[in-house]
C-alpha cells in the first residue's frame, strides 16, 4: 500500500520537476538573447530540447489474478524441493 502511494506520488513529482526544467530553460534562452541584443549580438539558437518520453502505465491485476499467480508460484517453489 506504501508502495504505491510513494510511487503514484513519486512520478507526479518527478513530472512536476521535469516541468519546471523546461520552463527554467526557456526562460534562460529568453534571458540570454535578451542580453545579447542589449549588447548588439544576434540571438543564439539552441538545439531542439529533449522530449520527455512517457512511461508505458503499471496494468493493473484483480486479486483472483494474483491469487492464481501466487498459487502457481508456490506450486512451482514445492515441485522444485
């Protein structure tokens, strides 16, 4: 139960951060070329930034699927002894 709140938790917080780099990115560049046309220099172009890549979503199993799985498991753990 910990886990999964600390995870559902933990990627919405990671997902705000990368947001924020983003944002604190651009906002630089914005900064910077401003500075530079203050100075007399042409604006400078940055290279296309990275895309964050989505994760493919955790599926979900009902309990009579874990049931079955952990029955098999322990089938397999005392077919082995």
């Amino acid at each position: 139960m910990f886990e999964l709140l600390k995870r559902a938790f933990t990627t919405r917080y990671v997902g705000m951060l990368e947001g924020e780099v983003a944002r604190l990115r651009m906002e630089n560049r914005a900064l910077m070329n401003s500075l530079l046309g203050t100075a007399g220099f042409p604006p400078v172009e940055f290279a296309e930034a990275v895309k964050p890549v989505e994760l493919p979503r955790m599926r979900r199993r009902s309990w009579q699927q874990i049931q079955r799985k952990n029955e098999s498991e322990a089938a397999r753990a005392s077919a082995g002894e």
